[in-house]
C-alpha cells in the first residue's frame, strides 16, 4: 500500500512482523470454547494496542451460530470454523476515526484501519451471526463516498484516508448477500442510490463508459485491483498514468456483472422493476462483450487483455475463472478452464495468483504466486457450480489443510507449493473466506444472484 507514503502491504508486513500476534490452536466448540478463544485474542492484542471486548450479547449470537453449525462438520472443520470466527470477532475496533460504527480491521497487528473490499469480504461471513455489525462494515465506507462516486481504499485508524485509488466493486454483491440472509428493505433504500453512483465511478472512470469493458486505474493500478503487485500488472500495467496502457480486467468485469445483478436484486426489493429490468440487461451486455473480449481460445481461458493492443496481459490467474463464479462460461469454455486447474503446471493444486509455470511465479511471493483464499474461492467455487465438483472438492481440502496446519494464526497467504503461511497474523478476509469454504460451499448462498 504506498499510496500517500506509506509502505506497500509487502514492506509492511516484513517491517511489522516481530510485533505480529496470532490466534492459538485451541479446541473452538460452542460459547465456552468461542469466549475462551476470543479472550486469547484479545489478550494477544492488548499487548500491542487497545482493543474493546465484544459484547456478551454478540459472543453468545457469535456462538449459537457456530454450535448450530459444527454439529454437521468434521472435528477438524469446526475447530477451523471456530478459529475463523474468533480471528474476525477480535478484529472489530471501535475508534474515532470511523465512530459511531465498530470496524473490522484486516490485522491488528499489521493494517491499522478499514479497507475497502476487505469490508465487504468480513461483512459476508459476519452476517452468519451479526447483520448489524455486518451492515456497519459498509456504513463505514459509504459514509465516505467522494463526489466521483467512488469509496475510499483506506480509512486509516488515526485518521485520513486513501482516496487516490480505490478497489473492485463488490458492495452490491455484499448487501445483497447480507440482505438475503437478515431482509432489511429500509436499509436498501437508503444503500441503492449510493451503490447506483458507485457504479456510475466505475463506468466514468474504469473505462466503462468508454468502450464497454473496465481496466484498473488509479495511482497504482496494483493497488486498485487489490492483487498489489501481481505479475499480471508486469510489463508497466501497474504504474501507467496513461489510459492507453490498460488492461481489461477479467476479474473487474465480472465483478461488474455481481454489482448489476445485485443491483437488478435490490431494484427488485425495494419495488423499482423498471431499474430491476435495467440492470438485468447491463449484466447481460457486460456478460456478452467479457464472452467475446476476454477470451482466448487458443489457451482455453478468460484473460486479461490490453485494450488497445488487444495483446493477452502478462499471466494467467484465478481472475480466469471468475466467469465460472458468475455463470457466464458455456459448459464447453467451462471444460477446456478445468482442464487448466487440474493441470500441476498451471493451478494444481494451489491455485495460486499466476500459473505455476509463469515466468516469475513465486510461491510465497504476496500476489505473485502465492495462495490467497478469497481468489481461490471464486476459482473453486465456479468450479465447482460447473460440475467439476471432485476437482474442486480435492483443492479446497488442500487449501483448509494448509489453513488448519499453522497453528499460529489464520494468516494473509500462503505457499502455493508448501502451504506455509505467509504475511499478517489474524487476517480477517482470510478467516471470512475459510468461514465461506466450510458454510457456503455446498449452497448457493454467495450464487443464487448468478443463476
């Protein structure tokens, strides 16, 4: 992260990391085994910086939800259940950089303050137990909302904000999620103007408006993509002030497709079938040009693809699959795609942010070829709505295994090869998505918008 001179997320990590804290391995079972690990967190991060104990009240919501949930899970899956949402519960700070809403910082002993689409990921896996903390999460950004219409990529602890960049749009996905599982129509009221102009940013300025697809921008179009420093922005992606030199996103766009189709959702709910219909149409025009755009048949994948070269971008990533996750693929794309992640020269069985054959592919190296469990939940899970449930089903095993073996901390990333972990300690997106591989896996609660 080095906008407005801070140190990227990797520097930051390496110059923080003596002072890191973790969550113990301890045995999560029901609200005894939730407080015990709670507090052992707490305890953890007192020592590095204040941290206010959550409510009884929510702990015993927090551990109702997990009791009626482990009862159907392995030994070995509750106790990461448990551990994921102890990492999150002891993540929510209340400050006065973001009063009067509780926060939920990435790490607290690495990412001091809120960021932009780790909000949305926390406040997905939240609303298990918690909508109202889960709706906070999103008050807090949109309470910021800049003119443009975009939200801040940063809202730091001691206060200020990052608003040079921001990242993916995935809020209307978000709420849409968290309404469908605790309905609140007023609440979307309220949101659906602020989230129509939050697309609108997107169309004016991420190339939307211009030529039907979009391309990261910003300051750093690393850090506006939230893959930082990820091969796929090699060859002067990443820090091209110029338009010119852009890349339609795979991923952005279909991020794009979750904010209509969530739009054409709470169109719906809120009584606006015209919008609803409106939306409904933008998500299958987008859908349409990704299917011609950003397809490379020859390799049988969805790629990054300059927009005005037409040239493919530097790396094949799970941002390939993500029509798989927003089911736009055709059967016949979805089998040559499977083919890619099966192969151990390309995804097996890490999935890993470039393919294990690319040139400058790292293993632990942050977004260049490590495992992160947000983008390897949208590869496998659209793998999995695909019917290549057997190849999904053996890498998320691979990956919770990875998860449950460091005893340490749910941490950032992890070794796409070894499975070590890697980065921050107690790192809320990952604990939200272990949260999201265990619960909504095998349901369409993260889908049913895309069906």
């Amino acid at each position: 992260m080095s906008e407005l001179g801070k140190p990227s997320r990797r520097t930051f990590i390496w110059t923080t990391m003596a002072g890191t804290i973790g969550l113990p391995l301890l045995d999560v079972s029901g609200a005894q085994g939730l407080l015990s690990c709670l507090m052992a967190e707490t305890n953890a991060v007192a020592r590095t910086r204040p941290q206010e104990p959550a409510a009884k009240k929510e702990i015993t919501a927090a551990s109702q939800w997990l009791q009626s949930e482990e009862k159907n899970l392995s030994p070995k899956e509750a106790r990461l259940l448990g551990r994921a949402q102890a990492t999150l519960l002891g993540n929510v700070v209340s400050l006065p950089a973001w009063a009067p809403y509780r926060g939920v910082e990435p790490s607290l002993s690495t990412y001091h303050g809120v960021w932009n689409w780790d909000s949305a990921f926390h406040a997905i896996a939240i609303s298990h137990w918690d909508p109202a903390l889960a709706r906070e999460q999103f008050d807090i950004l949109f309470s910021r909302q800049l003119p443009s219409g975009a939200l801040p990529d940063v809202i730091w602890a001691k206060g200020g904000e990052v608003t040079t960049l921001t990242k993916p749009p995935v809020m209307a996905w978000a709420i849409a999620v968290v309404d469908r599982r605790s309905p609140d129509t007023q609440y979307l009221r309220e949101m659906y103007p602020k989230l129509v102009r939050l697309g609108n940013f997107f169309l004016n300025e991420r190339g939307g408006a211009q030529d039907g697809l979009f391309f990261y921008a910003g300051s750093d179009v690393g850090m506006d993509s939230g893959w930082d420093d990820a091969i796929r922005w090699d060859d002067g992606y990443q820090t091209a002030k110029n338009d010119n030199h852009r890349l339609w996103a795979i991923d952005l766009n279909c991020y794009m497709v979750t904010h209509y189709r969530a739009m054409a959702y709470i169109a719906g709910r809120v009584g606006l079938s015209s919008d609803q219909e409106k939306w409904t149409m933008a998500a299958n025009q987008l859908a349409a040009r990704i299917n011609e755009k950003l397809w490379d048949a020859k390799l049988g994948f969805y790629v990054d693809r300059d927009h005005v070269t037409g040239k493919d971008g530097p790396a094949l990533s799970p941002a390939g699959f993500m029509p798989l996750f927003v089911h736009i693929a055709s059967a016949e794309r979805a089998a040559r795609m499977a083919k890619l992640a099966a192969d151990p020269h390309k995804f097996y069985p890490g999935m890993p942010t470039a393919a294990y054959d690319t040139p400058g592919y790292e293993s632990h190296g942050y977004w260049r070829g490590s495992t992160w469990l947000n983008t390897a939940y949208f590869a496998l899970k659209g793998l999995k709505e695909y019917g290549y449930t057997n190849l999904a089903q053996r890498m998320r095993s691979q990956i919770l295994d990875w998860v449950a073996r460091d005893s340490s901390s749910i941490r950032e990333y992890y070794d796409s090869r070894d499975g070590e972990g890697e980065g921050a300690k107690g790192f809320g997106w990952s604990a939200a998505f272990t949260i999201a591989f265990i619960t909504d896996w095998n349901n369409d609660n993260l889908t049913w918008l895309f069906k």
